[in-house]
C-alpha cells in the first residue's frame, strides 16, 4: 500500500510495564510495517530482567520502501507515544523528547486535562482511553487495544492490517485467544478521540537523555558486584496489575499461611496476635503496593477468605498493610521495578531428595 507519513522516518516509542506486553506489541509493529504496509521497518525494546514491574521501553521505525532504516538507537523525538499505564507519570525519560508534532496515547480512566497534568505535557495530541477496563470486557491484554488505538491514532495504519497480522502472528500459537484479541484492537479503534494540546508554557520540553549511572559498563568492579541495594520494599508493582486485586477477609481466615508460601512478592503480613484464645502468628493481609494481582493466593486459600475482585470496584488503599513503612530512609532505591534477587524456596530445585 502506498503509504506518506510526510518525512523519511516514522517513530514510536512505547513506555510501559514488565507484564503488560510492550515488548509483543513492538514486535507486531514492526512486522506490521514491513510485512503488511511494505515499508521498511525496525523495533527492539530495552528492558531488564523481564521481571513483571520492571520498566520497558520498545522503540519501531517506519521508513518508505526507497529509504534504508540505518540507524539502530533509542527513538528520542517520538511522532507517537504509547504509555501503557498512567502510573508512569513522572518516571525518567517517559515524556522525554514529546513535541507539538508528537500524538501522546496514555491508558487511563481519567480525563484528558488531568492526564496532560500528571504528565507535565508541553505539548502536541494526547489520547486517553481506559484501555484496561476495555481489555477486561473482551478478554483480552492491554497491548491488544493499544494496537488498535495506535494504528487509529497514526492516520495511516489501517485495521485491517492490524487484524491480520494478530491473527496470523499470534493465532497460530494461540488460536483461542484470537477472538477477544481482534475485539480489543477494534474496541481500541473505534474508542479513541484526541485533545490538541498547544504549548502554552505551562510546562517545559523535556529533552531525552540516557541516563547514567554512577557505575557503568567501563568502570564495575570485577566479580559482579551490584551497587543497587534489594529494594522490594520500595517496588511499587501496583502498576502491573490487569484489573484484578486479591480480597481479603479476616473472618474466614485460618492464619495457615498457604498465601504467604504461594505469593511472589511476600505481600501477606503476619503478627503475634491470638486465633481461637491460643498465641498464633495472625494474618493482617496483603500489601497492594507490592500486589502484582496474579491470584495465587485466591487459588490456594483453603477457606476462601482470599477472593478475586475487580480493583476499580474496591477502596483497597483503606485496609492496604503499607511495607513502604518498613523502608530504611538512609539507602536510596529504584522507585519503579524489581532488581532484588530472591533465593528460590522450591524443594525441587534446591533439595537432592
């Protein structure tokens, strides 16, 4: 298809989250622009131990089949910005290199105005759609409707093209999951609608720029030494929930602690406290901040005091446990991710018996 984007280069950049499928949507566009809109086309992301709530960033240029793509770097003054998830607000390079010329499609469930806020927006057209809500009625991924709303928002991507590649990419492997993924990328489609925001002085450009650390590749010490304390503490995994959050209920609870085995992320707090007048170490729940909402917990309560609950439909910061707390003031730590490493408890693993 004959396709002008008006320059030599189309780029995106999508920001987001270890588990909501930035790195998979980067991948389907990039085969999107070279194999179904006959362009030239590169992408490669840039993310860390693929751990879910560790940060991700995926770059994809267009370029017109008479123009070689023979750059490979970080797409810093992107014409399209994807967030996955509005939390990233305020998080390093997220804004970086957005202009007048840049559409912005951020996932949330808040207005235009209040996301140009949050994200000290200079300037350019923001899309805001609830991208999470939209994936849950269709079940299906966020990446899926932020595919459909990113070949919307792009003026030149049409759906078709976007249907086909996920059908024939992603159906082979996973056929039973093709029909709520072709309804999430054309529920994405046809539910964007922009705002031109103009840059009024409100905010600055923020130029991009690699961020560097005191260590570094030239200057380590030899023998793997890592600088960055193990900071589950302060990891907010919030962010890579997909709409779901574990319930609670103390009545039911038997203080067996099977939540506390199965769960990841050791969320479930316990204290002394008394269970059936005898000295017991008493279950005080889990601490969303750290929650990533994949349900172990729901699957392995015996009693059923741990359920599944839409988070949207629950005030779960008033009975949040908060470990932030327990964070010692005197260490810096990373405030989006995890780096820390955890010994595996499984006796399969670790055990010769």
């Amino acid at each position: 298809m004959e396709v002008d984007f008006g320059k030599d280069y189309f780029e995106m950049r999508l920001e987001s989250i270890g588990g909501l499928g930035a790195n998979l949507a980067g991948k389907l566009l990039g085969e999107l622009g070279a194999l179904y809109l006959g362009l030239n086309a590169s992408s490669f992301a840039s993310y860390g131990s693929e751990k879910r709530g560790s940060p991700v960033k995926s770059f994809i240029r267009y370029s017109k089949p008479d123009k070689e793509i023979r750059i490979n770097c970080p797409v810093i003054s992107p014409d399209m910005l994807v967030v996955f998830h509005d939390r990233l607000a305020g998080k390093p390079l997220v804004m970086a290199g957005v202009s007048e010329k840049t559409k912005v499609i951020v996932n949330s469930n808040k207005t235009p105005e209040f996301i140009r806020d949050r994200f000290k927006m200079c300037a350019g057209e923001l899309f805001v759609i609830d991208a999470l809500k939209i994936a849950m009625e269709n079940k299906t991924r966020v990446n899926m409707v932020l595919l459909g709303a990113a070949a919307k928002a792009s003026g030149f991507i049409p759906l078709d093209a976007v249907e086909k590649v996920v059908t024939e990419t992603l159906g082979k492997k996973y056929p039973k999951s093709v029909e709520g993924n072709l309804k999430g990328i054309r529920a994405g489609f046809d539910n964007l609608s922009g705002v031109v925001i103009n840059d009024d002085g409100k905010y600055p450009f923020e130029k991009y720029e690699e961020i560097k650390r005191v260590w570094g590749f030239d200057n380590a010490p030899l023998g793997g030494v890592n600088p960055i304390f193990g900071s589950s503490v302060s990891n907010d995994l919030s962010a890579s929930r997909e709409g779901y959050v574990p319930l609670f209920d103390k009545e039911k609870c038997i203080n067996c602690g099977m939540c506390d085995i199965y769960c990841p992320d050791m969320v479930y707090q316990f204290t002394e406290g008394e269970y059936k007048g005898k000295k017991a170490m008493v279950n005080l729940g889990p601490d969303y901040r750290h929650c990533k909402g994949c349900l172990r917990c729901v699957e392995v309560c015996p009693t059923s005091a741990i359920t599944a609950g839409i988070e949207s439909e629950h005030d779960i910061s008033k009975t949040n446990v908060n470990n932030i707390e327990l964070l010692d003031k005197n260490i810096n730590f990373d405030d989006v991710g995890s780096n820390s490493w955890v010994e595996s408890v499984s006796y399969t693993a670790n055990s010769e018996n």
